[in-house]
C-alpha cells in the first residue's frame, strides 16, 4: 500500500495503532468556533480597560507613556527615547527592499549611478564653456571691428586734413618761392 500526505488529508493513529485519514476539505472549521464561543474565551480574560483590546500596531509607543515613572525622591526616571525607524515596520521594508535592489543592481527609482552623473556634469560644463567661448568671441569679433572702423575712419580724417594742411603749405611755399625769386 502506497503512502502519500497531503494537507487536505489529516493522518491520525487510532488506539489499536492504525493509520486513520481524515479528509479536513468537508469540515467546516468555522462552525468550532463561533462568535459566543470567542466572546466566552474573551470573557473568561481580565481585561483591565479597553486599551488591552487596541491592536499592538496602533497603541501609542511605549516610549511616550501618560505618566512619567517618578523615583523615591520625586524625581522622574529618565528613558531612551524610542528609535522611529525601528519602530516603522513600512519604512524598514522599504529600505530592505531598496538595499536589495542596489544589491542586485535594480534601478528601481530612476537614479542614475554617480559615474553617470559625473559624465552629466562634465558634459554639461564642456558645452557651457564652448557656448561663453562661442559668444565671447562674436563680441571679441565685434569689438575688434569696431576699433579697426574707428582707426579707418581717423585715417581718412587726418588724410583729408593733410590734404587741406598740404594745399595751403603748397600755396604758402609758392608765394615764398615768388617772393625769393623776385629778389
């Protein structure tokens, strides 16, 4: 005879030492232990207030009681203040969650590796000092078209004034020159 269990089946030995199954699907567990029978086991406790029926998860911490705890003297008994990051189960599974995933290499929130962001940074800064180096030089263009204009325009002033200057030197110098002449 093959043996085999399974969690439907439940495999007792009776008095006489034989293997008994009972088939635990067709029992309805429910009907055991009805709401008055749990309101007797309930009953039965002593229970001091209400408090005791709050669930552990929502009573306040045990860190922060109503009362102080008072020595001898009337002195209050000093207590390490609870840690809240021990005492938020959500927030330490999310941080064993989120170690697991660094620990895999899982990018679960989108950051990028900090080799990734120094790639960033200094892509950033080699296109901002081409663009400053891109402008600069149209203004360096600007400005050294502005002086050569200006320095064009100073030397065709001084020629028109030579001209001038030499027109009135020639005449100048042709009357000396009738005057010695005449002598």
């Amino acid at each position: 005879m093959s043996s085999f269990s399974c969690c439907c089946f439940k495999k007792t030995k009776d008095v006489k030492n034989v293997y008994v199954v009972q088939e635990l699907t067709k029992e309805n567990p429910v009907k055991d232990h009805t709401i008055e029978e749990l309101k007797l086991k309930l009953g039965n406790k002593d229970l001091d207030s209400d408090i005791d029926m709050i669930p552990e998860s929502q009573k306040a911490p045990l860190h922060s009681p109503a009362q102080p705890h008072f020595t001898e003297d009337g002195l209050i008994i000093p207590r390490k203040p609870g840690n809240p990051m021990l005492e938020n189960t959500d927030r330490q599974n999310l941080h064993r969650e989120l170690l697991f995933n660094q620990k895999i290499g899982k990018n679960v929130l989108n950051q990028k590796s900090e080799l990734q962001r120094a790639l960033e940074k200094h892509k950033d800064n080699v296109a901002r000092k081409e663009l400053d180096h891109h402008i600069s030089s149209h203004e360096l263009e600007k400005a050294l078209a502005d002086r050569i204009k200006r320095r064009q325009d100073a030397v065709v002033v001084e020629c028109d004034d030579d001209k001038g200057l030499s027109k009135e030197f020639l005449e100048a110098r042709a009357k000396l020159r009738t005057r010695t002449e005449s002598k």
